[in-house]
C-alpha cells in the first residue's frame, strides 16, 4: 500500500514589491507567493502569510489571487508587529513570536519555509529559526524563470549565516536558556556538570535517537528527562507524550502487558484491551528508569520496538506501531550485564549511542549551596511558607554537607528530604542551629545503618557462604569495613593510606599499598577482585 504524502503547509512573508498587482496585466509578472502556488508538482494545502498590519489590502489581494490559481489552498493572513524591517532585534522577536504560538504537527502536515520575500534580515531570520527548529519545516526558495508569466521555479537552499555574530549571539542566548532549564534554574558552578548539561542540551535537540542516562541512586535522572522533553515540546521536537516508567516495578507477565500492552482475553483477568506504554508515548518520549532491571523478553521486544516501531501486544497477532524517543536510565553497569547475561548486547549497543553520566552529590561540592536555595524555594513553592537559615545554623550545614563525614548516599533525594525536615520543624520561619545539628544526627545515623548494610552485602558478593562461614567474627567485622573501604577507593594505594593513616607515624616504610595487599591475600582475595564489584 502507497504511503500517501502529508499536505503541505507553506510558511512565508508577504513580499511588499514582488507580490505587488492590481491591474490585469499582473499575471505577467512572477509574483513569489502567488507564483509557488501555481507549481504543476506542488500542491500546497495551506499557505500562512505574514504580512505587516499597513499592508493588509496587499495581502487580502494576494489571497484572492491564489483562490484563483489555486482553489484548493487555504491563505490564512497573519497581521504581525511592524517595524523597521532592517532592524535585526525586531526582526527577529516578532517572528519568534510566530513561530513560539503556531501548532506544528509535524506527523500530520509537511511544512516549507518560503524564504524569497521579505528583506535580507527577515530571510536570515526565518533560516536561523528553521535551523533551530522554531519553525518546523524546510527551507522553500523560489525564482523566475525565462518565460514570462510562467509559474517560475523552486528549490531547496542552504546559506552561509556565520558572518552574522548579533543573530548568532541571540541563539547562543536560546542555548543558555535550554541549558538554565535542564538545570531547573539552578546556577550550578560544577564545571564537570556544568559541561555534561550543555552537551544534552545540544544532542536532545538536535536528534530523536535513544539517550542513556547513568549515574547512581538520587542524581536527577528522572527528573531530567521530563526536563528533555519539556525542551524538546517548547521547540516542537516532539508532540506526543512523556511517559515514565520505572521497570524495578515491572514483574513477569504484567510487565510485558504493561509495556506492549494486550488484546482481550490474552491471559486469566485480561477482560479487556490495554493500549501499553509504549503506544501511550507515540511521538512522544518513553522514559525507562533502571532499564537494567527489564527481563531478557521485554529486552528483545524493546530492540524491536526501537528499530522497526512495531511490536506484538500479548495475545495479539496483529502488530502495533508507536514512533517514540527513548530515554533510558540506570544505575547498574550494564556492560557488566551484559557479561552476566542480564542484558542483551544488542540492545545496549542500540541505546549507547548517546550516554551521558550524571555525577552524585558528593562529585559536585561546588553545587551544593545553589541545590540547598533550591530546595528551599520549591518548599516554599509547595507549601506555600518561605523559610530561611539564620546564619550560623546555615554555615553549619553547609560544613558538615561538605565535610567527609556526609556521604549523601541518597544523593538530591537525601538533600530534598534534609531540607523539608528542617523547614516543617522551623520555627518562625527560620531554621535555627539546633534544627541543623538534629538532621545531622539524623542523617550521619541513617548512613551508618546503610553502610554497614552495604559492607555486609559486599563481603558476600566476594566471599561465598561456604568461606564466610569458617571467619570468627572478628575476622569477618574487620573485613567487611576493609572491602568497604576498597570499593570505595579509586586504587589500592588511596584504600591503603586510608586504613593505615593512624600508624603511618610510628613505621619507618611506608608501603600501605602492599600492607593491604597481603592482607587481602589472606582470604584469598585480591584488589581486582573487589574494585571490579
């Protein structure tokens, strides 16, 4: 079956001395907006002309000349701000302002950007914003040909805009903008993140192919991908939905019908259909939280999805389609995975393409302050009540966030949650220093409790049961600290001064690497070994 062409939508500004005629012998003259229209090849559905508001009989005239020529297309007129039509800020804002309010819909209509009329600075602008993706569509230039009154002739340009350092300045002010959303507005000074955020900017824009955020446990995953594809609708890169998902929640056959969805019938309670999240986010973005934790099935139906946009729902022998950008997180290390066998390769390799890491909080000191204020203002924002630190309580804080001792496991989630505790027990609206020194507490014991947690689970994933069994416990509390410390460090040398820094005083060698080495050997374990868990 042929794929039917989508109608095209021409975008253009009326041109106030080509598209001029009021007598007879106009259609003599090749008159660019009335000239495109009358294209043997181009049937054009629709034609959006801009025009200023002094030249509202011109474009009323045009309109009818196209009914004329054309009667299947529709001319809607677009009065817009006038101005001085050499002047690049004008220019520029008001057809911004278009392009910000138009409903492209992309999957629907094809659009062309006629760029023939108007001025110089009026054709730079409407490329800048088709290159940037404002204007969703492509660039449409006409000209005349040797007959006179013949229909003349069109093509698609590309122009050298580099020399334009005021228009390319206003872009790199759009960036900055997309980069302070990405950011939620906080002014980062992490110039590590502060680069990564920059580099997501550019690439979400700029393709629909699969994004995969890492990075552990509370670091803004999510909250970053509904900020992508808040970006990518504001510049109409999508116009579906944003669907998220996190597959820890998904088990066995409920995952698959939570994802592919099912026909009636298709299993023991399935008494109706269900469309599945992955058509839910048709031409919109499917974001998939701990994509690592997906089963090999949902894996190999999630490949297909992506490189056909087809899939079987459950009980079904009829397949469905959906068009979705994929965002994937996760804070396992799925090469890992995939040599366990609990992730597919080919999968990965498909969702790899783009893979951004996103640091925790303990990687990011410099952050700290502007994501505390952060915080603070959505507290407010949600309950409606503005509460500050006094100065000593917040200097307090702020040197135990930043001291060794806090180890935000938990990342911006154990911030967020510090920060609501101490603000809902705040008095007059101000955290005083007693507050402070009780979530410290507070905090520094749930750690401890964690960390031992984590030093036993650790231990058994270097040891088996059968070794851990035959350690007196003293052996086995001393241990489980020391493989603690070792995953933790970034080589054996750093783990060794750290657990032997007491003593370093009183040896006269210092050789903390090989002191640790050997007694890892007494367990038959090895720096490898732990470092690679």
């Amino acid at each position: 079956m042929a794929i039917q062409p989508l109608p095209v939508v021409v975008i253009g500004l009326l041109g106030t001395t080509l598209d001029v005629g009021k007598h007879p012998d106009r259609w003599q003259n090749w008159r660019p907006s009335v000239s495109i229209c009358r294209q043997p090849d181009l049937v054009i559905a629709r034609f959006e002309l801009l025009h200023g508001k002094e030249q509202n009989a011109l474009a009323s005239q045009v309109r009818k000349d196209i009914a004329s020529v054309s009667p299947e297309t529709i001319v809607n007129l677009h009065p817009v701000q006038s101005g001085d039509p050499w002047d690049f800020e004008q220019v520029y804002e008001t057809l911004f302002s278009f392009a910000r309010d138009y409903p492209f819909d992309s999957d629907s209509e094809d659009y062309l950007i006629h760029i023939t009329t108007g001025t110089h600075v009026a054709q730079i602008c409407l490329f800048l914003l088709t290159e940037s993706r404002h204007l969703l569509g492509r660039l449409l230039q006409s000209s005349p040909d040797r007959q006179r009154g013949g229909p003349g002739e069109i093509k698609i340009i590309d122009l050298d805009l580099s020399k334009y350092d005021r228009i390319a300045s206003r872009f790199h002010q759009e960036q900055e903008a997309g980069v302070s959303f990405l950011k939620g507005g906080i002014e980062t000074r992490n110039p590590g993140f502060n680069q990564l955020i920059d580099r997501i900017e550019r690439v979400s824009i700029a393709t629909r192919d699969p994004l995969l955020l890492m990075g552990p446990t509370g670091a803004g995953k999510s909250r970053l991908a509904r900020r992508i594809f808040e970006l990518k609708k504001s510049r109409h890169a999508v116009n579906g939905s944003f669907v998220d998902v996190n597959c820890a929640t998904l088990r066995g056959e409920s995952s698959m019908s939570a994802l592919f969805g099912h026909v009636k019938g298709a299993f023991t309670g399935a008494a109706q259909e269900r469309a599945g999240l992955l058509r839910t986010a048709n031409h919109g973005v499917l974001f998939l939280d701990e994509v690592g934790e997906l089963g090999l099935d949902e894996q190999a139906m999630l490949l297909r999805a992506l490189e056909e946009k087809t899939f079987l729902p459950l009980g079904s022998d009829r397949e469905a389609h959906s068009d979705f950008q994929l965002i994937a997180g996760t804070n396992r290390d799925l090469l890992s995975a995939v040599e366990d066998g609990r992730f597919r390769e080919d999968l990965l390799a498909r969702i790899n393409l783009w893979t951004f890491t996103l640091p925790g909080l303990r990687d990011r000191h410099e952050d700290l302050e502007p994501n505390l204020q952060f915080e603070l203002d959505q507290y407010a924002e949600r309950s409606g009540a503005r509460v500050t630190f006094n100065r000593e309580a917040r200097s307090r804080f702020l040197d135990f966030a930043l001291s060794p001792a806090a180890l935000w496991k938990g990342n911006f989630r154990d911030l967020n949650a510090a920060v609501a505790r101490m603000a809902t027990l705040s008095s007059g609206g101000r955290i005083a220093v007693e507050i402070v020194d009780e979530e410290i507490n507070r905090l520094k014991t749930s750690w401890r409790s964690d960390r031992k947690r984590d030093a036993s689970m650790k231990l058994t994933r270097v040891l088996n049961e059968k070794q851990i069994s035959t350690l007196d416990l003293f052996d086995r509390l001393q241990l489980e600290q020391v493989v603690e410390v070792c995953a933790h460090s970034r080589s054996l040398s750093d783990a060794g001064r750290l657990l032997f820094n007491q003593s370093r005083s009183h040896r006269s060698t210092l050789n903390d690497a090989d002191r640790l080495r050997k007694y890892l050997a007494r367990f038959g374990l090895d720096w490898t070994t732990i470092s690679s868990d």
